[in-house]
C-alpha cells in the first residue's frame, strides 16, 4: 500500500481540492490534466483508504493516513481591552487552513478552534507565529489554553439532519 510519503504532487492536490468541495472537472481544469485522470486518481485514494466517498461528489479523508494526525482544541479568552478585536481574530482564524472550526463560546473562553496539525513539532511552529500576530495585531490575551488530542477514537460528521 502507498504510504503518504509516496503521495505525488497531482494525488495530494486532488485531495486537497476534494476536500475544498471542488469537483472533479474543476479539479481537472485548475490541474491541467484531463478529467479521465482525476476520475482514476480519485478511484486509487479511495482503494488505498485516502479518501472515503459518503456520496456522489462528497468525500472525507483519513487524516491519519495522511499523516495529520494530531488534533488540538484550543481555547482564548481575550482581556476586556481586545473584546472588541474579536471579529478580527475569528477572520484571520478562519484564512488559515489548518484550522478546521472555529466557534464563538459563552462562558470562561471567548473561542474554541479546532486544529489539525501533521506532528507536535508543526503545533510548536504555528503556535509561535500565532502568538506573534497576536502579539503584533496589539490583542491582549487572559488565557489560551490548547488540548492534545492523542488518539481518535471515533471521527464522524453527522449526517442526520
């Protein structure tokens, strides 16, 4: 079975871009390849276990496999003084990619975000640079608070509507 190192460039964008919600004509189109490709391309991450097909046109992918691996939870609670910067911080959380929700909370926490990262030494990388925009955007942070995920043990969007 292919390991996520042997992943070329046109699987791991094909992922990328199923997982953007674009279809495989899109996805055709943006690559330069033909949709025929895409279609075979498609089939084999879902053979080798990349991606999960819940629907015509709808996709999850194992993480895992893919080597993200690592999920955090991460919690802010902004001084009083940065309050008002908070539409600004759910903007610039929501631009980056490795962020996957990111919710507005009641009670002792202003945000929680969801995040997945490849390994603890990206989460170390990305947290500094996140403080550092903090820092630099002039907010006034209380508490953050980050939770480490160390396995999954189930991984499921709901589908009941």
């Amino acid at each position: 079975m292919q390991s996520k190192e042997e992943l070329d460039y046109i699987d791991r964008k094909i992922i990328g871009y199923i997982l953007k919600g674009k279809i495989q004509s899109e996805i055709a189109d943006m690559l330069n390849i033909t949709l025929r490709t895409v279609q075979n391309r498609t089939k084999a991450l879902e053979r080798k276990g990349y991606l999960k097909k819940l629907k015509e046109g709808l996709w999850v992918a194992d993480y895992q496999k893919l080597g993200l691996e690592m999920l955090t939870v991460g919690f802010i609670d902004l001084d009083i003084s940065s309050k008002n910067k908070l539409d600004e911080l759910i903007e610039h959380l929501k631009k980056l990619d490795f962020v996957e929700n990111v919710f507005e909370t009641v009670g002792s926490y202003d945000l929680c975000f969801i995040v997945r990262y490849r390994d603890i030494r990206e989460y170390h990388q990305e947290r500094r640079k996140f403080m550092e925009w903090l820092r630099k955007k002039g907010f006034k942070v209380n508490h953050y608070h980050a939770i480490i995920a160390s396995k999954t043990h189930k991984n499921h969007r709901r589908t009941i509507v």
